[in-house]
C-alpha cells in the first residue's frame, strides 16, 4: 500500500469523526443561549479585571467567587477575550475541549489497540448523549474530562518508561483538574499510582515509595495551590469565597464541593432537592400546576442506579459492547508475547470506570444526572476494543464466531430496556418506530453473520457494519434530543423522547423577548438613579444578579451568594454601605434556587432594608402586566411559592 493510500486510510476514519462530534456539538448552538447565567456573568467580570480573574470573581465589584474553581472559567473568558464576550463565545469553548477529548481518545486507544478500535472508540464518545450535552453547554465537565484523559496520556507513559518527571506530570495534570471541579478530579490519581507501581512489580520498595511521595507531593501542592493561595489573601482584598460559611476556598473543596455532594444532607422544609438554575426566570402564577424533569439524581444509591434507565440512557447505550471490550482487553493483555503496554492501558481504563462508576452509585449527596458525563470515555474505550477484537475473533472461525452476533443480539436487547423506559406509545410514532427498526435490523444481521461462512468475509463486514450502525441509532436520537431541542441549559439530560414534542421556538422567543423587556425598564431605572452607588442594585443571590450583570456590565451585588445562603452581609453591613453611599437599591424576594434557606440567612437584612429603606413604585420597575404578581418558582421537580420581588431606595429619596 502507497503512502498515500495508508494516509487516507488513517485520516479519513478519524476526519468522519471530528466532523460528526464538530456537528453534534455546534448544530444550533446558539439556542443555548449563554448556558448558565452564573457562569456568564463570571465571565464578563473577569474580563475587565486581572483581580477578579485570577481570584475567579462573580460579580465586577468581586464582591463574591464562584463556588467553583478558576480553570474552566478561565478557558471561558481566553474564548470570550479573543472572539468577543457572547453567548457562542463562552460555549464553544466547551465546544473545542469536547471535541479535543474525542481526539484525544481516538490517539490513545489507537496506540495501544490499533486504527479500528480507535475510530469507534471515538465515534461512540462524539455521539454519547451526555456528553454532547454537556459540550453544549458551559458546565465545566467537559474541560474536566480533557483534562483527566491528558492524565491518563501521561500516566500510562509514565508507567511505561518509569520515569518520575512524567508521573508528577501526570498528577501535576490530576491537580489541575482539582481546579476544575475540585475533588472529582481526585478519583482518577489512585488509578495513575497503582498502575504506575504495578507496572514494576519486581523493583523494591525503596523504588517505589520515594516516587510516590514525590508524585503525592506535587498532587497537593498543585491541587491546593489556588484554594491556599485565595485563604492567604486578606479578606478585605478578594471576593468572599462563594457557597462557604466561612469564607474559605478550603471548606468549598471539603463541604459544597465535597461532603455534600456524597454525602445525603437533610433538606431545609420545603425544599427537598435543591436543584441547578434549570431555569432561573421560569416563573409562573400560582394557579400553575407544570411539573418540569427532575434535575437531580435521586435515585436510590446502590449498585443498580447507574442500571437504571434514567442514568443509562444518557452515556450506556453500548454498555454489553463495552463490558465484552473490558473482557477482551484483559484477554488479549495477557496473551503471550503482549507488550506490557496493553496491561497498563487496560488498567488505567478499568481504573477509571470501576472508580467513578462506584463513586456515582454510591454517592447519597447533591448528585446532577449529567455527571454521569465522565463516564464517557470509558466506555467509549472499552466499545472500540470490543468491535475490534469481536470481528478479528469472528474472522478467526470456530469458537470466537459466535462472540460478536452474541454481543450485538445482547446489546440490542438491552437497548430495547432502555427504549421501553423512556416510551409511552410504543409502535405508534414515528420515533418508537425508528428505534425498533434500528434494533430489529441489528439483530438480523447477527443472525446472519452467524451463518455466514468464514470465507464469506465480504459480506460478513457489510452486515457486521450495518448491525454496529444500528446500535448507535438509538443514542444518535438521544443526542439529538439536545441538538435540536433546547434541553435544560443549566443541567442537561438527554431524552430521546423530546423529539417528540413541538418545536417551542417561538414559545421561548416570545418569553425570552418579555423578560429582557422586563430587566430592560428595571435596569433602565437603576441606572438612571444610581447617581454615585458602587453597586447598580444588591439583590438577593447569584441567580438574580446574573442577568443583571450580563445586560449591563455593571456591579449588581448577590447578597447572599449563589443560593442566597451565605453569610456575607450584616444589616450593620447594608447599613454602612448606604451611609457611604456605595449601595441605593436593595432588591428582595424574587427567584431563588433555596427558599427555604434564602428566607432564613436573609431574613435580618430584609427585615432592616424594609424598615429603613422607601419602596420603590412598581409601576416605575416593573412591566405593569406583572406587576404585583405572585411567583412560583420551577426547582426541576416542583412549583415553590415566593415572595414576588420588591425595589427599596435606601437613599430614602420620593420615587
């Protein structure tokens, strides 16, 4: 074969898909809209101020962080810096880190497992419904994801080679991520050690241990290295560390970030599942009886609720494909004359999805059904190895024929479980139809690749293609779910289902259209009366303040941070900001994410702002058509009543 010829064998595979996941993660982006408001409006403070980006501000006053750390907002605001603050500018750059994971697969599983296992490894990541979602939206998965797979590229060289330097590389990496979405990150380091000391079972402990504690050494360091340096600033000289109690970056990574997504915390009354800004301005009239998905998981913990079909449905479509994957690569790792490479990419693989497959089962906290995002490239991994070493033990002939129609009639059946789940009128739409074509067509071809002859090796690739191209249509509709649907920006689940429904385009426009109508008169007030205020208006958490901050650029303070819980504020506090005529307008009630909690921690503040501050008319802030309307606000699995926002002039000036 020419070299030509073998570099359009290589490329054209790996071409097909980068364009199918630029496609699935671009198409209709923009109806996205900026994803999660918070996150936005962090990113607009952080382009005006070289303070606030490095200690990953909110707000443009830095009033308070965001409960998250700095990395993957960081690579937002590099998008934003160089393609200009919008909307596609924030989300394409989740966009590019998916589609580098997709790449990035594709080099690892082809270096160790060959072309073919790469390609479908990759093409099953590019298409897993998760996370495409996830990569259209600006969630941090996606550069969590990047970022661990770049462990992974280090850490198995560093268990090939032995070298220390690639080790603490690997686990420098792991410590990025810890930056990322902090101890989520840290599931992976385990995996990266073990495999580095099995890798060299005959060097002596006195090997072993010293590289170790380097390594170990260089995981803290890299991985506490901002949240200690954010703790050693004094407080008056950076933003009060968002969703903490103590205004420490630390007790972030231990408790929001940490014990409370694993362990199950009581719920204030009234408010069982605190769920993300699924949707931070639905709001509706009492009278309203919607119910919206649940965007927590709150499935029982155990071994089966990853199983489950609500979980299942977003990222294991493949699931029998890939657990024979895991089989065979363990298989052929061990066969004779296998380089020791395959072991350690095996265990690496294996690492990852035993770790984060029992973590997510098990985990009793705030658990989003999107994180089961990072379980993506696992499986995908594993799906690749699979149909590579099912078809080369077919061509083999008795007894491995059997292996690849067996796996296929398995995996089609457990797609019609979850197909089944999801369905209420099974047979009768055009979408149940398509999917019970797609499995009925799969296990057709099985059959006949089971009795064709081994010499029928033609043949047998055009069934044995079209049978792994049926079994990617059921998770091609899910992902399409997210692609031609707009999903729930802020936590993103998949469901093949919503194809079903109508395009609500105009429904959203419409909406969309009325509430910027309605920040447009209220924002247009404030402004007018500012006069020499620092902030535009305090309001009382993060989801209120957002859109404020990306319609005007403007500091708008979130009294209580991102749940409207945190105790940054005193009413001595407001108090003094409005004698030193830093603060005029003080905005309560509204949309909030915790009633329960809000009503709780702000209830002094309120109770001082309305007996010390002049109502603003309503008519001068507020669309008439809603003034004085009671809200009920939409937390993902019930309508909760609150109180409808109040303007209060603490100037006490005539309106």
């Amino acid at each position: 074969m020419s070299k030509a010829a073998l570099l359009l064998k290589t490329a054209l595979p790996l071409t097909l898909v980068a364009a199918v996941a630029v496609l699935a993660r671009t198409w209709q982006l923009s109806q996205n809209d900026f994803g999660r408001q918070y996150y936005a409006a962090g990113v607009l403070s952080m382009l005006g101020s070289w303070h606030n980006f490095i200690f990953n501000a909110f707000d443009p006053a830095g009033f308070v962080s965001i409960d998250k750390p700095p990395v993957a907002i960081w690579l937002q605001v590099a998008s934003a810096k160089l393609l200009g603050f919008g909307a596609l500018s924030i989300l394409l750059a989740q966009a590019m880190a998916g589609l580098a994971a997709v790449l990035l697969v594709y080099v690892l599983v082809r270096k160790y497992w060959g072309g073919k296992a790469g390609s479908i490894a990759a093409l099953s990541l590019a298409l897993s419904p998760i996370n495409v979602a996830v990569d259209r939206s600006n969630n941090t998965e996606s550069c969590l994801i990047l970022v661990l797979l770049a462990g992974v590229w280090l850490g198995m060289r560093a268990a090939e080679t032995g070298r220390l330097t690639t080790f603490c590389a690997a686990m420098a990496t792991i410590g990025i991520g810890f930056n990322v979405k902090m101890g989520t990150a840290l599931v992976l380091a385990p995996v990266l050690a073990l495999t580095f000391s099995l890798a060299r079972p005959g060097a002596p402990v006195t090997w072993h241990v010293p590289r170790q504690a380097i390594a170990g050494i260089v995981l803290v360091v890299v991985s506490l290295s901002w949240a200690i340096f954010f703790d050693l600033t004094p407080a008056q000289n950076r933003p009060y560390a968002g969703s903490t109690k103590h205004n420490s970056m630390l007790e972030l990574a231990l408790v929001h970030n940490g014990a409370a997504r694993f362990i199950a915390m009581s719920a204030p009354a009234g408010n069982p599942a605190i769920s993300s800004p699924a949707a931070s301005s639905e709001t509706a009239p009492a009278t309203t009886e919607v119910r919206q998905p649940v965007m927590t998981d709150d499935s029982p913990t155990g071994p089966l609720r990853l199983f489950r079909p609500r979980a299942a449905a977003q990222f294991a479509w493949l699931l029998p494909l890939a657990l024979a994957g895991l089989v065979l690569a363990w298989s052929d790792a061990w066969g004779p004359g296998t380089p020791a490479s395959r072991r350690i990419s095996a265990g690496v693989w294996t690492g990852w999805l035993v770790m984060y497959w029992i973590v997510l089962s098990f985990a009793g906290g705030l658990i989003h059904t999107y994180y089961v995002a990072v379980l993506g490239p696992p499986l995908a991994v594993f799906s690749g190895i699979a149909v590579a070493g099912l078809w080369s033990r077919w061509q083999a002939g008795k007894p491995g024929r059997i292996y690849l129609p067996l796996i296929i009639v398995a995996t089609a059946g457990w797609q019609a479980y979850l197909c089944i789940a999801q369905s209420e009128t099974i047979g009768s739409d055009w979408l149940s139809l398509t999917w019970l074509t797609s499995i009925g067509i799969a296990t057709i071809c099985a059959g006949v690749l089971y009795a064709l002859p081994q010499q029928g090796s033609g043949f047998a690739k055009l069934f044995a293609g079209a049978s792994i191209g049926a079994l990617l249509v059921a998770p091609i509709l899910t992902t399409a779910s997210v692609v031609l649907r707009r999903p729930n920006i802020a936590a993103p689940v998949a469901n093949m289902t919503a194809l079903l429904a109508p395009s609500d385009t105009e429904r959203v426009a419409l909406r969309t259209s009325r509430l910027e109508a309605a920040r447009q008169k209220l924002t247009s007030y404030l402004i007018a009366n500012r006069e020499t205020a620092k902030f535009l208006v305090a309001v009382p958490n993060a989801n209120v303040a957002a859109p404020l901050i990306i319609q005007t650029g403007l500091p708008v303070m979130a009294i209580g941070g991102y749940l409207g819980d945190d105790p940054i504020l005193t009413p001595s506090d407001i108090e003094r900001l409005a004698t030193d005529r830093q603060l005029r307008f003080v905005m309560l009630g509204g949309f909030t994410l915790a009633p329960a909690k809000q009503m709780a921690a702000l209830d002094p503040i309120a109770r001082w702002v309305r007996a010390n501050g002049r109502p603003v008319d309503v008519r001068l802030w507020r669309l008439s058509a809603s003034a004085g309307t009671p809200y009920r606000i939409n937390l993902g699995n019930e309508w909760v009543e609150v109180p409808p926002p109040e303007l209060f002039d603490l100037w006490g000036k005539a309106n």
